[in-house]
C-alpha cells in the first residue's frame, strides 16, 4: 500500500480527470481567443501607418486648428493600435502560461497516483 489509501488515490485521480477536462476546455478557449484576437489585428496592423501617412498629406492642407485636432485624433488612434498589439501579446502569454500551469499540474498528478 503506499503513501495514500486506495480511496485518497481515487479522489486524487477523479479530481485530476475534471481538472484535464476543465483545463482542455480553458485551453482551447485561450488559443481560439488568441488565434482570432491575432489574425484580426495583423489584418488590420497597417490601417493606422496608412493613416498617419494620409493625416501627414491632410495636415498640409488644413488650417492650424483643424490640423492639430487632427493630430490628436492620429494619436489616440496610436494609442488604440499599441493597445491592440499588447492585447494580442498579453494573450499569447495567457496561452503559453495555461499550457506551462497545466502540463505541471498533469506532472503533480501523475506523481501522486503512482
């Protein structure tokens, strides 16, 4: 017999079943997240450089003030496209961290069954 009962062992083995399936659901939500939120952001990377070129061409043609009010709106509009970037790759880290977290929690449990 070892370290743990034959009824120690199977809760440890129930909770490791729910917590793979519970996991695998998590994962795979992640990466569909990831994998979308990545895919419209490259689809749609160049629109602020292509912007800023066009705001840049404007700019010559408008009065101070409307230029300068263009030029803030061409910097919040930055700001959203940094953003955007950091939420792609705050999601690349949430996806590798979950996998990271889950295959050490399936060695945790392996190591307890046997």
């Amino acid at each position: 017999m070892g370290l743990f009962g034959k009824d120690i062992k199977k809760i440890i083995r129930e909770f490791r079943h729910k917590r793979e399936y519970y996991s695998e659901d998590l994962s795979k939500e992640i990466e569909e997240t990831f994998e979308d939120l990545r895919a419209d952001y490259e689809e749609n990377s160049e629109v602020v450089p292509e912007f800023v070129a066009f705001a840049n061409e404007l700019k010559l043609k408008l009065d101070s003030q409307d230029a300068k009010k263009l030029e803030a709106f061409t910097s919040r509009l930055s700001k959203v496209n940094r953003s955007a970037r950091n939420g792609v790759e705050a999601m690349r880290e949430l996806s590798r961290n979950q996998r990271k977290l889950s295959a050490e929690t399936q060695w945790l449990y392996e190591e307890y069954e046997h």
